[in-house]
C-alpha cells in the first residue's frame, strides 16, 4: 500500500477518503502497466478520442473500489458516465489521463482521482504509473509529491517562466490562438507531451504554467485541491478557480495576475 503523509482534518472523514483516493490511482495504474508499451488496440469514440481496454479496466477498478466503500457517493467517470445523480460527495474519475502518449508508449500519462464536497474539490491524487510519482493532497494539508511536501515554484515573471501544453494545435481550435502566442512571446520556454503531467510539474514546482485551452471536470477533478495546497491556483482562463470551468490554468499566485493580463491582451 502507498504510504500516505498528512495531519488530521476534522469534519469529514479525510483521512479515509484521502487513503482511499491513493491506494485506488495507485491500484489502477499498476493495472495500466501490464497494457503499457504493448502497442494495445485503440478504438476512436464519437469525439475522436482514443480508448483501449486499459483506460475501461483501470475505471472498473476504481468504481469498483469506490461503490463499495462508499456507496451513496456519486461518481462522474470518463468512460463509464455518472452515477449516484444528486450526491453531496462525487468522485471524479479518469482513469488515464493521456491516452494519446499510454497508446504511443509515451510515460507522461497519469490516473486522476478527486473527491468534491459540495462543489469544492477537497481530496486528490494524480498518479503517473510509467514514472511512479504519486502526487496527492486534501484540503488543508498540503500537497505532497511521494510523501515529500511540494509547493509551486516562486518564479517572479513569465520571461523567466516555462509553460507546458498538450497539443499546440487545440488553442486555435478553440478560439486561443491568438492568446497562446501572446504566451509564448511571454515566456521562456515552451513543453509540449503534458496533458495531466504539465499540471502536476506546476504543483510539484518543476514549472511555472500549464494551459489547456478545453477540460473537462474529470480531467481536472485531483487538480481542483493540489494546486491550491501547493500554494497555487488552479481554474479557467479568467480567474476562477475551480475544476467545471471547460478549460484549464495552473500557475502560481504570484504570477497569476500577469498570466491572466497576457491571456486578456
């Protein structure tokens, strides 16, 4: 089992929820190994998407765990829709993150979990199977990347900054185009291969900015509480935090107001 490290937190059974949330993307992603680099069959879903049976066997395995250890909480999964319509707690579930770089035998894929208490995501973890990085956090505790405190990085301006995206072609695609060479001009250096991992290089300190220009709840369920205890924000394009926003930014504090200015022009 994961070792997990945090400090008690009352009102909410968060250290049974914060355990489960581990030891399930941990367990889920040992199970994606056994398909990695085997060059598994992809099937294309009705939005292009990829899916192959690593992504629905590690959701089977998380859902499985999650009904029966709390049964009355809703579950919001990418591949196998929601559940428990109407519950307080709702677990958002994607069970790899990065399908594009899992079925190329890229590592840079990661199982996401989160746990939102009445609209406030309070429990989190972002594993990465082909790395082992287990970052994890809940509310007031911190942040920690296997076991060890993580914090963003105290970066002071974008000109010193490096920015990682996914794919460079979905900001014009979304009508970003514009504001994503106004944040390449900005910045110092500029990574692609990211998905889920650019998110959590910002939370563990490795850089200063993440953007995906579209995000959908499950693909921002751990990040909605990880980047917030690591010192940073996590939210849309103009300064709301929070995971149902449809597009992602993850950066510091600090540098939030500029990043927020370069992306207004």
């Amino acid at each position: 089992m994961m070792a997990v490290s945090y400090q008690a937190m009352p009102t909410l059974p968060i250290d049974d929820f914060l355990k489960t949330c581990v030891q399930a993307a941990y367990d889920a992603g040992r199970l994606t190994l056994g398909y990695f680099g085997t060059n598994p069959p992809v099937e294309f879903k009705a939005d292009d998407t990829p899916v192959t049976k690593a992504d629905r066997a590690a959701e089977e395995l998380i859902r499985a765990r999650l009904e029966a250890a709390y049964p009355d909480h809703g579950i919001v999964g990418e591949e196998t829709g929601t559940s428990g319509e109407g519950a307080s707690l709702r677990w958002f579930v994607d069970p790899i993150d990065g399908t594009k770089s899992f079925m190329r035998g890229v590592p840079l894929y990661a199982v996401l979990l989160g746990l939102e208490a009445e609209g406030e995501v309070v429990v989190g973890a972002a594993y990465c199977p082909a790395l082992d990085e287990m970052l994890y956090a809940a509310k007031g505790r911190g942040a920690f990347l296997n076991g060890r405190q993580v914090r963003v990085r105290d970066t002071a301006t974008l000109a010193r900054s490096f920015v990682a995206f996914t794919d460079a072609g979905s900001f014009a695609a979304q009508g970003r185009g514009a504001a994503w060479e106004r944040v390449q001009a900005a910045t110092y250096h500029r990574v692609g291969w990211s998905d889920a991992y650019g998110h959590a290089l910002v939370a563990s300190g490795r850089l200063e900015l993440m953007l995906d220009p579209i995000m959908n709840a499950y693909d921002a369920g751990p990040f909605g509480v990880i980047l917030p205890e690591a010192g940073g924000y996590f939210g849309d394009w103009s300064g709301n935090a929070g995971i149902h926003g449809g597009e992602g930014l993850s950066t510091s504090i600090g540098l939030l107001p500029e990043v927020l200015s370069v992306l207004r022009g």
